[in-house]
C-alpha cells in the first residue's frame, strides 16, 4: 500500500502481530533524497483505533514523542486543528461526528444529543486501549514509558466539555499512572509513584517561585 502527499511516498511495508490485539506496522517514507522507516503501534476495538509511533535502538523498543503538528483524532482522515488537543496517543474511528469545519468532535455537555454520546463512547473504548498498551509496553520494558502519562488538560475548545475529559478521560489515566512502575530508578528498576494503599513510593523534588 503506498500513498503520496506533496512529493513524499508512504509505503507500508510489513504489518506484524506483538499481541492478538496489538500490531506495528512499518512504514518506509520516501522523498527525492532520502527514505526512512516509521514503526506504527496501534491497537483496535469497535472500529476505534489508537496509536503511537515507537523506534528501534539497540534492540530496544523506545515510545517517540508525537509531533505538535500531528492531529490528535481523525475520523478516517486527520481533522485539522486536533494537534493540540492532550492525549498520549492519536485516536482514529471512522464513526466519529465531527464540527462542520472538522476541527474537532461533540464533546459537550449536552448528554441527550445521540451524536456527543456517541463521540463520548468512541473516547472511552480509545482508553480502554490505552490501558491495555500501557500494560503492555510496561511488561515488554519499552523507553520512555513516560511519554504515555501526557495527560494534561487541553486546550478549551467549543467542541470538547473540559469538565467532561478531566473526570471521564484525565483522571482514570492519572489514577491508574499512579498505581503503574513508571518511574525508572537509579539503579534501572522501576517503581510506580504510590503504593496498591496509595501511599508515596517516590517524592519528587519540586520549586515554587
């Protein structure tokens, strides 16, 4: 499968199976120059797809960050204006009810529009694969597991209830981030932040002007 936009050939490449869930695609990019390779995580349920880009090094697997100018939904195609939108993945599904100008999704607080709910049901099934990767790239040892705890607020927009994604989405992630060996120590283990009857494990250092 290949695809070009503006000069630039995507090519997939090989798709493989980590998990019955979980897949990486490889992805060779061409332009006149040069080609180089992207390995795409993704996971999928109910037509919703997440994803993150990871590298290999040093037969390690490593998170990459997402790129600012990335968008972060899509409803089968990038909707523009979603690349600042928080989340620690990209999240795609092709049932999503985008604004007019497709800058976003419902995600207000008018619960009996069918459509926000709808909206609203696609995010938590994403969270539901969020968790599972998260499992996931913890037992396997990947880098930067830090990466997957990007979890603040968005910016406000007229699309989304902040309200909303800080009690649905927020705080279920930092709440399971808490209880999760995340934090890699001196010595190379790693710890999770607080303990199963939530006391501190870790402190960290901090200054306030």
């Amino acid at each position: 499968v290949s695809i070009k936009h503006e000069n630039v050939v995507y090519e997939l490449s090989d798709i493989e199976n980590l998990t019955e869930s979980i897949k990486v695609s490889t992805i060779h990019r061409k332009n006149s120059s040069e080609t180089t390779e992207l390995k795409i995580i993704t996971l999928e349920k109910n037509d919703t797809t997440i994803a993150v880009e990871i590298e290999l090094y040093n037969g390690k697997t490593n998170l990459k960050v997402l790129s600012n100018e990335m968008p972060k939904i899509f409803c089968d195609f990038p909707l523009i204006g979603t690349n600042d939108f928080t989340l620690p993945f990209v999240i795609n599904n092709p049932n999503f009810n985008p604004t007019e100008p497709r800058d976003g999704v419902w995600l207000t607080d008018h619960n009996t529009e069918p459509k926000i709910l709808q909206n609203k049901e696609i995010f938590l099934n994403g969270l539901e694969l969020y968790f599972e990767l998260l499992d996931f790239a913890i037992k396997s040892d990947w880098g930067n597991i830090f990466l997957l705890a990007n979890t603040d607020t968005p910016t406000e927009k007229k699309w989304f209830s902040k309200s909303w994604f800080e009690e649905n989405i927020q705080k279920p992630i930092r709440d399971k981030l808490l209880k999760l060996p995340i934090v890699t120590l001196e010595n190379g283990e790693r710890t999770s932040i607080q303990n199963e009857e939530g006391k501190a494990n870790i402190y960290f250092p901090y200054h306030s002007k």
